[in-house]
C-alpha cells in the first residue's frame, strides 16, 4: 500500500512508511546529525524519535556514504549521511541502505524507496496497511548467542 507499517530490528521500533516508488533511496527520519571517527572509520550519530515515547533516542551506525540530494524545486545539492539498517516490511526482512535527513516537515519517518522494493513488493497505491510485518522467528540456538 501506499502507507505501511514497518518495523527497525535492533531498535525494537515499529514506524509507518510512506512508500515511493519515485525515490532511489530510502530515508529515515533523523535529529542532531553528527559525523565522527571511531577506530578510523568514518560513523554517524543520530537521534530517531520514537512515536510511542515521544523521545529521543540516540542511535549510532557506521557511515556507508554520503550522497548528493537534487530537491526539487532548487538548484542546490544537499549532502546526506547513508547508513545501513535491517527493516521487516510483511514478511521481508532486508538490511539496507537509508539516507539520513530530517523529516520533521513530512508527514511519516520513513521513506521507503525502490533499493527496498525492488524485485521483492509490488506497490497499490490505492490501498494502506496491507502488509502488517511479520517478525522472523527466533531459532532456540540464537537465545543469548554473542553478537
């Protein structure tokens, strides 16, 4: 559907997506953007608003890239932060890339684009919710195993 809820492994946090077939690249929703170095990598920290909550939570991921963002309506390129994250939309469950930019002015946190979507949904714009997540099932073994 057009909207759907998705759900961010590893932060515990279910989000509703606005799904855009027209976009490249997912987006997430994200405060206070600050790159720094750890061990000579290159990482990003972030704060996410929890819808629930209302609070900030700090989160931190290593930084993949940055891309260059041509918004309509302007001539100037903003640079954004890309970070990879895991996101279960129905029964998908992925890891990908997402640029960070703040969407406070848009309706939803999540953008969800077609490094996404490709060659695993297919989009009816005409509906919402069609697609609750499903969480993976944990496997016995996994319980209390070193990450």
């Amino acid at each position: 559907g057009q909207l759907e809820q998705v759900w961010l492994p590893g932060l515990e946090l279910a989000l509703t997506a606005r799904i855009d077939t027209g976009a490249e690249t997912s987006s997430l929703d994200a405060r206070n953007i600050e790159l720094f170095e750890r061990d000579g990598r290159r990482w990003v920290r972030f704060e996410l608003i929890n819808p629930a909550t209302g609070q900030a939570e700090s989160l931190e991921r290593r930084l993949k890239r940055t891309v260059g963002i041509h918004q309509s309506g302007t001539t100037e390129t903003k640079r954004r932060p890309v970070v990879k994250m895991g996101i279960v939309i129905g029964r998908s469950n992925q890891t990908a890339e997402f640029t960070l930019s703040d969407r406070s002015h848009l309706g939803y946190q999540v953008l969800i684009g077609r490094n996404i979507l490709k060659d695993v949904m297919m989009v009816d714009v005409s509906k919402k919710n069609i697609a609750p997540y499903v969480l993976p099932k944990k496997s016995p073994e996994s319980k209390g195993a070193a990450r």
